[in-house]
C-alpha cells in the first residue's frame, strides 16, 4: 500500500465516533479465581465512570453455582455511583436473572446465545433453540417494563468444543437473537481465534442479514489479533465495540479463553485514528492500575504496561 493510500485510509476514520461497551467488571472479574471484595468491584465500576465509558457492564445476574463472582451483582449495582449519562448493564441468562436485574434497578440488560451447540449447552446448559425461546420470554417481560435488552452471540468466529463456524450460521442466529427484539446484537468471538482475514467473511455474512448499526463486535485477545480486528471492522461501519480494562477477563465455561480486548489499548489506538469515544484514557489507566492491584496476576493490556513503566510503578 502506498504512503498516500494508508494516509487517506486513516483519515477516512476521522471525526467518526464509536461507542466501547465497558465488559471489565463482567466479562473480566467472572474469570477470576480469587473472590474480588465488593467494595473493590464498586470502587472499579465508579472510577470506570469517572473515565467517562458510556456503557459499563456492571455484572451477571447468572447463577451462583455457575459463576460465583457474579454472586454479588445486586450489591454492586447498589452500592455504584451512577453518572448521568452512562448505561450500567447486566447480563442475564432467564426470567429469575431479569427479576434479580430489575429488582436491582437495572434498565439494561443482555441476553447471551451461542452459535454453536455445545458451547451453548456448556455455558447455559441449553440448546440454541431452547435458549432462543427462554430469551424471547426474557425480552418480552424486559421490553414491557422499559427495560433494554442487548443480544451477545458467543462463538461467532470459532467454537472451543466444535471449531470452524460457517458464517451463515452465525449471520443465522444473529436474526434470530435481533427478531427478539434486542437493540444490538454483539457477534463476540468467545475464545479469541478471530483475525483480520477472517472479520470481513463473518461481517459480510451479518450485515446481508442486520444493518451495522445493530451489530457491534467483541472481541477477545488470546493471540494477540483483536486490536487487527477492530481495525479490519471500522470499514464496515461497525461503530460499538467491547473491551475491558487492563485486557482482563475470559470465559469460564470456554477452555483457553484469555482477556477481552483491552480498554486501554482500543482506546490508545481510537485516539491515534482520530475517533472519537468520549473516554478519558488517564483515567481508564488509573482504574486498569487499581482493578490490577486487586487480583493476583497481571493484566495484559500494553498500553497498561507502558502506563506503568513511564511512571515507574
Ligand atoms: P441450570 O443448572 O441448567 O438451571 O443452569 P437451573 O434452573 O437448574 O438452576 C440451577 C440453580 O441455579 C438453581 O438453584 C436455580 O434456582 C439457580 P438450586 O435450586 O439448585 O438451589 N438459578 C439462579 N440463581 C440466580 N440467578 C439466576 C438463576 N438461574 C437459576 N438467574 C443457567 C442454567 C442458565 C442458570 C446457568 O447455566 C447459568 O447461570 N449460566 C451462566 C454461565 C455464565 O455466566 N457464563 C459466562 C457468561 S457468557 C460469556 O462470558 C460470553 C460473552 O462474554 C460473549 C463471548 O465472549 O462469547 C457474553
Ligand atoms: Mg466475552
């Protein structure tokens, strides 16, 4: 590619916006083994807050005996600060997670299909058809009260129990999910085996069927391609993407899952395209910093670790 054709490429970008849906203190803290306090989990939701990210995923109204993080998620939302402006979500996986969710004054919450039979099964127990039918009741009941509902469809790149998955399949289920009336539909790629030959075949499947602004991507990093990903999909006009801060997170019902995509670096990389997110990246370092000093392991995210070292912590 010539100079002057990666220049207009880049600028092609400027001026847009996109939305990063904070997963961190979700998708990110149900992965961890050591119990992370209460306190600490809301201390994390309101410094994200402070970093201005418009939608933070505050946790799962799942079952406990399935994800004991998650255990704690009504007392979270209770204890959070919620900042005008800013969407706190929860993922919900049947009509008692959406009693628990409302109860809790959740207005947003997100239902999680699968494309592939057997992550479905090991995740919520259930086939694809049955979840669909327990989320049309779930959607139903929520879109009724006024509350939003967002579809995540797992396995969207390749499965950990099946492998290769046709692209028509995921465009499939991704219909599906959308005729329930879910607002957005988030094709994740549940194990980070996606990359950027790949993103173009499954979005070209996806948008016969959904327009872009009812898809957005999430993407995990297990090795080392979904800032590529993301990159390969703004053409497409995608313009909602997932991420935790400090790259933590995964699965625990996905073998080999590794962190989301981390905030920090989509958003290191956003600034640099000139794409507006709102988000403030100090302050996104500064809640990646505390969450870090709160579990037992290093975050991945290198923006995070370049953070660190150029203030010698
Ligand atoms: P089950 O065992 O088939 O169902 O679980 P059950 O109805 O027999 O429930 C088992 C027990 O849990 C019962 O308690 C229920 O009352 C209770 P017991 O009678 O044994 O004392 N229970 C609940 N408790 C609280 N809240 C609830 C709830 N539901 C049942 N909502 C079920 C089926 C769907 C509940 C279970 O499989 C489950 O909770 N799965 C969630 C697994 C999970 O959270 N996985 C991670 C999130 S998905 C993900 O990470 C992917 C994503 O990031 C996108 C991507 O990357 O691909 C979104
Ligand atoms: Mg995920």
């Amino acid at each position: 590619m010539s100079a002057e054709r990666a220049a207009a490429t880049v600028t092609d970008f400027r001026g847009r916006r996109v939305t990063i849906v904070e997963v961190g203190p979700r998708d990110g803290l149900q992965n961890e083994h050591a119990q992370v306090a209460t306190a600490d989990k809301i201390e994390f939701v309101n410094r994200l807050s402070a970093a201005r990210l418009p939608v933070i995923e505050v946790g799962a109204f799942v079952s406990p005996k399935w994800v004991p993080q998650m255990a704690d998620a009504a007392e979270v939302f209770a204890g959070i600060t919620r900042a005008p402006g800013i969407r706190y979500t929860a993922l919900v996986p049947n009509l008692a997670g959406l009693d628990r969710a409302m109860a809790a004054g959740v207005t947003e919450i997100a239902v999680f299909a699968s494309s592939t039979e057997t992550f479905s099964r090991r995740n919520i127990n259930q086939s694809v058809d049955a979840s669909l039918a327990g989320y049309k009741e779930v959607c139903d009941r929520a879109l009724a009260a006024g509350v939003r509902v967002r579809g995540y469809l797992s396995t969207a790149f390749g499965c950990p129990f099946e492998g290769d998955v046709a692209p028509e399949r995921v465009a499939d289920v991704a219909a599906r999910l959308a005729d329930l009336g879910v607002f957005e539909v988030a094709v994740s790629d549940t194990i980070g085996i996606a990359h950027p030959g790949q993103v173009p075949r499954v979005l070209d499947a996806v948008l016969a069927r959904l327009p872009a602004s009812r898809v957005a991507l999430h993407f995990h990093d297990t090795r080392g391609t979904a800032l590529a990903n993301v990159l390969a999909a703004l053409p497409y006009g995608i313009a909602t993407f997932d991420a935790s801060t400090g790259g933590l997170g995964g699965c625990p019902y996905a073998p080999g899952a590794a962190g989301n995509l981390a905030t920090d670096d989509l958003i290191y990389m956003l600034d640099g395209l000139g794409i507006e997110t709102g988000v403030v990246l100090e302050n996104v370092s500064e809640a990646s910093a505390f969450i870090a000093s709160k579990i037992d392991h290093a975050l991945p995210s290198r923006y995070a670790q370049a953070y660190r070292a150029s203030r010698g912590t």
